[in-house]
C-alpha cells in the first residue's frame, strides 16, 4: 500500500485526536468488568452461590431444566429466568452480558471462581441435538455443571 505524503500527517493527527478516546473507552470498559465481578462475587458468596445459571421458558428445555437440572443445582446456584428479564436489576442484565455475551447463550451456567476466574457451561447446542435424539452432549454439560457446584461447596 503506497501512502502519499499528505496521508502520514493525517494518519498521525488522526492517532492523536482519538487516542484519548480509545484511552476514555477502555477506561471505562475496565471499571465495568471490575463492578460487574465485584458484585457477582458479593452477591453471590453472600448467599452462598457460586454458580449463575440462567434458562427461559422455551418448550425445548423448560420442563427438563425444572425438573432435571433446577433441582440438582438451585441451593448452589443463582438462578435467572431470561423469560422475566424485564424484573431483573441493571446489575443482573449486566453481569449475563457480560459473562455470556448475546448469542446462544441461554441456557448456561456461569461458575465464579474468586474474583477473576469463570467457567462456562452453554447449553444451548447441547439442547438442540438432544432434540433430534442425541443427548450425550447435553449429559455431558449436566455432568460438568455438577462438578462445577461439587468443587465450590
């Protein structure tokens, strides 16, 4: 690529003008993440949770949830309803974007480990093959959600 000599100034002025931008963005982004983990690992170890586990009212998985998983892991998780998102706070929204992102992710489950370390556990390819009669990979995510609660208890 051969730049001109008029486009290295602007090029620079450029890096100039928006570094302090980028600086501000990040900034913000670190305060965020560290408010967004502050208050997963007090609310949660609070009331003795260390898992966020969240589901929705879809017919493919509610009624195995409630009835497979839900009761395995509710006195050890913190459990969110992305059906009733509406009543949740700015905190919970946050805390599930930020730790699940918005794509296929519901149903998961979310492990905080301490302060830094999370574990992840997406549930949402293991439910649609489990509807077309292969469930080793949604026995899998339940056995490894499992070992998720037995190691933090």
């Amino acid at each position: 690529m051969d730049l001109k000599p008029l486009h290295i100034p602007l090029i620079i002025i450029l890096i100039v003008v928006l570094s302090p931008l980028i600086v501000f963005y990040a900034l913000i982004y670190a305060a965020l993440t560290l408010y967004i983990r502050i208050w997963a690992w007090i609310a949660f170890r609070r009331h003795g949770k260390t898992v966020l586990f969240v589901y929705s009212n879809n017919p493919s998985w509610q009624e195995y949830i409630e009835t497979h998983i839900l009761p395995v892991i509710s006195e050890q998780s913190y459990i969110l309803n992305w059906s009733e998102r509406k009543t949740w706070s700015w905190s919970q929204k946050s805390a599930l974007n930020y730790c699940l992102g918005s794509r296929e992710f519901c149903p998961a489950a979310v492990k905080f480990s301490g302060l830094w370390k999370t574990t992840t556990i997406l549930f949402f390819g293991a439910f649609k093959r489990h509807k077309k009669g292969h469930s080793a990979e949604l026995l899998a995510r339940e056995r490894e959600l499992r070992e998720c609660i037995q190691t933090a208890t």
